[in-house]
C-alpha cells in the first residue's frame, strides 16, 4: 500500500498532463454539425435503428433551443460555436469495443496512458477501468471476479450491442433528456464512448471502477456518456478522471451521465477534472434515487477555460439521501461554474451539500445551486454548505444557491462564508521555518480536507498534487 | 423589450398632474422623460428556475390597475422638531427647489425599470425630508391611508453632513370606495451625506386587495450610515427592494426585514447591498412568517466591488412555516471581487420546533397559545435591531394580530 502511495507521489504530475502526442485518426468527420454528421456516427458505429432516431431527435432539438445566456453572471461561451469542432474522432485502432490487454494498444496511445499512471493504478486498486481517447473507449477491462457476478462495466458503445434492453429503457430517457439544456441535446446527437456500468442485486463491488478520458486533438470536442444502473441492495463507486493537454484553439466537453440508484443501492461517483484551461466543459450529470438509495457525488474541478456544472440528484422514494462534495480551483483565465442539484420528491430524504471553492489570479468560482422540496416530501432535510477562499483583488468569488420549499415539515439550511487567507496564519506558519508558498499551500490543503478525505487515496494524492500545481502557477 | 403599454397614459396625463401640482418645470421633463422609457422599460428582475418563476409580475393588468388621475390619499406627516424640514414636495418646491432639484432621482434612476418609470411619470404624493447639517432628530413619522384605484409615491430624504435622523412611515387602506385591485407603489430614496446617520422604518399593511411595489435605495457617503427596516403584513402581492450603495469609506447599512403573510399572500422580498468603499460594513437580516397558503420569495446580494478593502458582510434569512401548504424560496447570493473581505450568508426554512411546543404543552399552555408564543419569540431577533419603540410595537401588534 505504501509503495503505491509513494509511486504516485513521484510521478510527474505535470508532465503527466501537458505531453500531447501527434494525431493519427483512422476516421475524421467533417468539421461542423449536421443530419449527415449524425448519421456517418451513427453507422459507423453500426448503431440499431432506435439510436440513430434519438440522436436525430436530440439533434432537432439542439438546432431549436437557443444558446443559454441569460443566467445571472454565468460564464461567457460566445466563443463556444459546435461547428468548429470536430465532434467524433476515432483514434486509429482496430479493435473497435476497446482491447482487454493492456499490452495490444498502440504504442502511441498506451504511452499516453501509461504517463497518466493508469495501467498501475488499475493493477493495484481499482476493480476495473475504461480508458477514453478522444471520443473512443480504447481499453476496458474487469477484474474476473466481478465479471463473474453479474457486473458489466463496459464501453459504452458496445453496451448499446450487447445489452441493448437496457439501454434502450435507461438511455436519455428517464434521467437526463435531451430536452434538458441545449448542451444535453447536443450531446444526444454526437455522443461517442464512455462507459456503462451495471451491478445487480444486492452485489457489492467493493473496489472503484474507473474510467478515464482524455482529448489530444486541438478543436476537439468530446462526448462521452456515462451510465450506471444500480440494482436494489447493490454498492459501486466509480471514478473518472479527465484531461487534455494545452492547444490554442478552443475544446469542448460536453458529457452525459446517468445513474440509476434502485432501492437501499448506494454509488458513488467522484471525478477529477483538469482540462486544459482552452476546454469548455458543460456536462449534465443526474442521479434517480429509489426508496432508501443512496447517491454521492464528489468533484473536483481544477481544469478547463469555463465550467458549467451542476450534478444533480432526484430523491424520487422514501428515505432516499443525497450526498455532494465539491472543490472548485480557478487560476487566471478560468471561469468555474459549479453547484449541485437536488429535488426531494419523497417523504424522509436528505440531501448535504459540501462546497469548497478557491480564486486566484484573477479566476472566478461561483457556487450555483438549487434545492428544491416538493410539496408532500414530509421530514426532508438539506444542509448546504459553501466556503470560498480568495488569493487577491483580482479574483472573483460568488455564491448564487436557490431554495424552493413546498413543503413545512423540513429542515434547511443554507450557509455560505467568504474569506481571504489568513496573515496570522501565514505569520504563524513563516515562524515555523516555512516560505511563504509552502505556507499558503499548505492552508489550502487544509481548507480542502474535508473532500479529499472522502476521495480513494490515489485520488487524494493527485488533487493535492494538482491543487501544489496550480499553487506554483506551473500549469499555466 | 416593452412590458405592456397603458392605453390611457399620455403625455397629457403626466402634464396634468404636473400642472396641478404647480411643479417646477425640471420635474415635468424628468417625469415625461419616465413616461418616454415605459416604451422600452422592462418589469424589475425575478428569479427563475427551471420549471419555476418566483413572483409572476407580468400577470398584474396595469391597465386596470392604474388610475393616474383619480389618486388619493390622507398623509399625516410629523416632524418633532423645527429643525427638519418635512413636506409633500408642492409644499417645499418654493424654499427647497434647489436641494430637491439636485438629488432627486440621483439616487433611484427614475428609468431604473418599467415600474419605477410608471411611478416617477405619475406619483402624487410623497414626502420630501431635509436634515441640514449637524440636525439631530427622532421622530418624524408619516402615516399614509390609501383611498384610490391607484397611488404612487415618492420620497426624497436629504440628511447632511453629521445630521441624524430617525423616519418612520406607513401605509394602510383607508375607507375608500373603490371595488376591486389596487396598486400601490412606493419609491424612496436616500443620500447620506458624510457622517450622517439615516433609519428609515416602513411598515406597510394595505388590505387583501393590494398590489404593492417598493424600492427604496439610499447612498451613503463617507462615515455614513443608512439603515433601514423593512416591514410587510398586507397586500396579496408585494414586491419590496431595499438596497443601499456603500459608497464612502467606512460608512454602514443595515436591512431589517420582516413579512408574515397568511391566505394566499405572496411576498418577494429583497435586500441588496453594493460594498463600493473601503473599511464598509453591512447586515442584512429578514425573518418571515407563511401560514395557510401564503408564499415568500427572498433574494438577498452581497456585491463586494474591486475597491471595496476590508469590507465585513453578513446576511442571515429565516422564513417559519406553520402550514403544510405555505411555500418559501430564498436565494442570498454572494459576489465578492475583492478578497480582503470577510463576508457570510446563511438562511433556513423550517417549522415551530417540536420539542419547544413540547416543553411548553408540559407546563399547560395549550398547543395554540404555545405556537403563538414562539412564534412571537421567533421575531424577537429582528424586533431587537428596531430601535425606536413606537415602531417596534407596531410590528409586535401586527403580529399578534395575524395569531389570532
């Protein structure tokens, strides 16, 4: 355990993220958006009938909704404009549904993925992990004994072949419509990748499941969609982890995740982001929680130009409870968005709301976040907690939460503080022997505990070496 | 984007009123270039989630609601000292003009939005109040009845340099023949001058039949202080803004506010706060009351600016159901641009306290009487910031009434 630990602490986590390999894709679509765009992505992945119709679908309503601009200070996306990226690049392998060893993967791209740290993390923690470069699913595997049990952890497109019922039922349906915002419809059309997760009843896979993500080519859009069906009794935890490195153009983002938390089930789903800082990430995350279910969200957000965020958890049956943890890191240049969602549709559920944000160097965080009690959803209770840290003048630090409360018989809460770092921290740390970078870094790390005590600790290690980075200014 | 325009309102209209009135020239343009910007005003900002709008504005019909030339009303004005000047504006237009003429609408852009245009073009009544410098005074009340379809007011408060002064107003419908909805609007505006010290108390409790629309701002320049109490019982909709500008170094404000709204009263209340100046400090505290169906809306700002060096911030919201139908939003934003700044928000939504009801059943008071007693202990918080008794039994009275 130790020796694990000790590895991903010496590994470069700068050059982990900044390397970018020369692009060799088998297949390109054209720059821009249109029906035929859809359908050459739809074929080419020799989709059933019902996905191309749903793509189609989503894509009329994408062209129909306008571009979202009237929230109050929301981050600017003028520059965002879809027909100048290239929605679907599939990387040049073979294998279409990915590899199960590690060791057939093009050299070039398991290079990639090696610098990242996967393939040892996967060895020594994680259950199962799915590997995504550009907008394919290029290594997937799961450990035997799960497999065993009934659990799928696969790429997303070969989900949609090998389990189509279920897909077909949970697939932007229920949870996450394309009808959602205009980014959700967007994704609708173009989605390519990601990973399908199902755990059946009353299975618990006791070690994470993980899935990485990363984009290589400039103007780069990537799409990917996530979906986790949780059987009644059943317990997962999933990560993702994303990345790109530094391009002059824009890149953009734009996931789709949906979790299915069926009774007394528990998931976790907890992500890292650190996009390079010209990517546009505007996903759509929901959870459905049934009747005593359980859903956490943990995030961590260092990277990207702008972020527009917001996970969302439905607590649709009795005693169901919500869980979000989230930390928000804006440099210069970065615009992070970012809050939580949560409806209380039932009587007896709970929902808590972590939030931590630090600015700097002219960054601006905004906690945005909505709570909704429907009426009838007796005993409910929220607490919702954001804390901001700022470095200097030119950073911003807002805090925008929304409560609707239809219901009397509950218990919320909303708190929020805003402050700067400490001198007298600082002094006190300085009289210790620290410099004063080290003394700032290491208030930061303190002011972030409480989150990444909750991540797995590979995780753990890497936002605070991400967060060390960020500090140093050396990702610029 | 225009709102709705009102068919009967012409510039006509707006000379009429002017010329009963006898108003100096300069008034006349300022109001005519209101009626102007109705064309292309919109209705005051309302918060929208999906699938939800907080207050519905546009709902209002103001082309039934307004009645620009048939407004009445019976206003008491108290000054309690000779010292400060306090008049309706026809009253003061001849010894004041100037001072009037200089800050009037310099803080509340009558072209703000639709309803602070339609209130500047049309108001007939109001108070203009001047505390020369180094004035001090307690007392000046103005109690208004409204006896119209229709009513819109405006207040002028000029407080000079070191002067201080406490003002109290209310509204309530007086005895008037008129069936139906009416509308009240009320605009108020404040400039503090350095070291001045301004509490402006509003109490508003017009009749079930009443829409009311309130904004009241004051500036505050440097060592200054405004604070303000905000207080809603009546009307079926309210929409109320109190917002004060910090804009001289070291100068304060403070919000009160308080609503209980029972039926089907609908309140959207809002507080904001602009910090423009070094060493400012600001609080901001409501608690609101729901029975039966009643709704409450709240937004609260915290805008700390570039400049705003150690700025201290604070807002708390507290909103008590005690019907399973009552629905209560809240949103207390934060946007901070300055870090040297120690700011915080809170709010919560919850009912009267099982076991406190509890405690109070197992010493033999009954389960009513012990819900009003903590209800009553609920707003003693807010009620302990009113610093001028008269007021602060007005409220308690109101409340009181609303238990039985």
């Amino acid at each position: 355990m130790s020796s694990q630990q000790d590895d991903l602490k010496e590994t470069d986590t700068e050059a982990r993220f900044e390397f970018k390999k020369e692009e060799k894709s088998a297949f390109q679509t054209e720059k821009g958006l249109t029906e035929e765009t859809v359908r050459v992505i739809s074929e080419d992945k020799d989709e059933p009938e019902w996905m191309l119709e749903r793509r189609l679908r989503a894509l009329e309503q994408f062209q129909e909704m306008p571009m979202p601009t009237d929230w109050p200070g929301q981050p600017d996306l003028s520059e965002v404009d879809v027909d100048e990226i290239i929605p679907y690049i599939r990387p040049d392998v073979d294998v279409r549904a990915g590899v199960d060893d590690w060791t057939e993967l093009p050299d070039n791209i398991k290079d990639t993925f090696d610098k990242l740290g996967i393939p040892e993390a996967e060895k020594n923690a994680l259950s199962g992990v799915g590997a995504q470069y550009e907008s394919e699913v290029v290594y997937q595997n799961m450990q035997e004994r799960w497999e065993e049990k009934g659990v799928v952890f696969c790429n997303m497109d070969e989900a949609v072949q090998e389990h189509e019922e279920l897909v077909r039922e949970h697939f932007m349906t229920k949870c996450v419509p394309p009808s959602d915002n205009k980014f959700a419809a967007l994704h609708g059309a173009i989605w390519s990748g990601g990973s399908f997760v199902y755990v059946p009843e009353n299975t618990t896979v006791d070690m994470p499941v993980q899935a990485y993500f990363r984009m290589n080519s400039e103007g780069m859009g990537q799409f990917e969609h996530t979906l986790i069906i949780a059987e009644e009794g059943s317990e997962v935890h999933y990560i993702e982890g994303c990345s790109a490195p530094k391009y002059s153009k824009f890149n953009l983002h734009c996931g789709g995740v949906e979790v299915f938390v069926d009774e007394d089930a528990h998931v976790q789903y907890s992500t890292v982001q650190n996009w390079s800082k010209n990517t546009y990430n505007l996903n759509t995350k929901r959870a459905i929680a049934e009747k005593g279910g359980r859903m956490e969200w943990i995030s961590g957000s260092m990277g990207s130009k702008a972020t527009m965020l917001y996970p969302s958890t439905i607590l649709k049956g009795r005693g169901a409870s919500d869980n979000h943890i989230t930390i928000a890191f804006a440099g210069e240049g970065q615009d992070i968005d970012t809050g939580a969602k949560v409806y209380h549709n039932a009587p007896d559920t709970k929902s808590t709301v972590e939030s931590k944000s630090i600015a700097k160097d002219g960054g601006r965080t905004n906690y945005r976040g909505l709570v909704h009690i429907a009426d009838g959803a007796e005993n409910s209770s929220t607490a919702v907690e954001c804390d901001a840290l700022m470095f200097d003048n030119e950073s911003t630090s807002d805090t925008m939460p929304y409560m609707e409360i239809n219901e009397s018989k509950v218990d919320v809460a909303h708190e929020a503080t805003v402050g700067k770092i400490g001198d007298e921290d600082i002094f006190y740390l300085q009289s210790r022997g620290l410099d004063d970078d080290d003394a700032k870094q290491m208030i930061v790390s303190g002011f972030i505990e409480p989150i990444t005590e909750e991540l797995p600790i590979e995780y753990a290690v890497e936002l605070n070496r991400l967060v060390e980075l960020e500090m140093e200014g050396s990702l610029g | 984007m225009s709102t709705q325009a009102i068919e009967s309102l012409s510039e006509d209209t707006v000379r009429r009123i002017a010329d009963e009135r006898d108003e100096p020239e300069w008034l006349l343009e300022t109001r005519l270039n209101a009626l102007a910007a109705l064309e292309t005003a919109d209705l005051p900002d309302v918060i929208q989630t999906p699938g939800r709008r907080w207050t519905d504005l546009e709902a209002l019909d103001f082309e039934a609601l307004v009645d620009p030339l048939n407004q009445s009303d019976a206003t008491e004005r108290t000054a309690g000292d000779d010292e400060v000047v306090v008049l309706p504006f026809t009253e003061a237009f001849d010894e004041y003009g100037d001072v009037i003429e200089a800050n009037f609408g310099s803080v509340l852009d009558p072209e703000h939005n639709y309803l602070t245009a339609l209130s500047v073009a049309l108001f007939t009544t109001g108070t203009f109040v001047y505390v020369p410098e180094g004035v001090d005074v307690e007392d000046v009340t103005v109690r208004a009845e409204m006896n119209s379809r229709s009513l819109f007011s405006q207040t002028l408060v000029v407080a000079e340099e070191s002067s201080s002064v406490t003002i109290l107003e209310s509204i309530e419908s007086g005895d008037s023949e008129v069936d139906g909805d009416r509308y009240f609007s009320n605009l108020v505006e404040i400039a503090a001058g350095e070291n001045a010290n301004v509490q402006f108390g509003s109490l508003q409790n017009l009749d079930d039949d009443s829409y009311t629309y309130s904004l009241k701002r004051g500036v505050t320049d440097a060592y200054a202080t405004v604070d303000w109490i905000e207080s809603n019982f009546g009307s079926k909709l309210t929409r109320s803004d109190v917002e004060t500008e910090l804009e001289g170094d070291g100068s304060e404000s403070q919000i009160v506010g308080t609503f209980f709204g029972t039926e089907d009263q609908h309140f959207d209340i809002n507080a904001r706060i602009w910090h423009r100046a070094e060493h400012t400090t600001a609080d901001l505290v409501t608690r609101g009351v729901l029975d039966d169906v009643a709704r409450s809306v709240y937004e609260g700002v915290q805008d700390v600016g570039e400049d705003a060096w150690n700025t201290s911030s604070y807002q708390r919201e507290n909103t008590l159901m005690l019907s399973d139908d009552a629905e209560a939003d809240a949103s207390p934003k934060l946007i901070i641009h300055n870090h040297d700044t120690e700011a915080s928000h809170s709010a919560t939504v919850g009912q009267v306290d099982a076991e406190d009801l509890f405690y109070l059943e197992s010493r033999t008071i009954g389960p009513r009487t012990a819900r009003n007693m903590l209800v009553e202990g609920f707003f003693v918080p807010v009620l302990e910031e009113i610093a001028v008794d008269e007021f602060r039994d007005d409220v308690e009275e109101l409340v009181l009434q609303r238990l039985q």
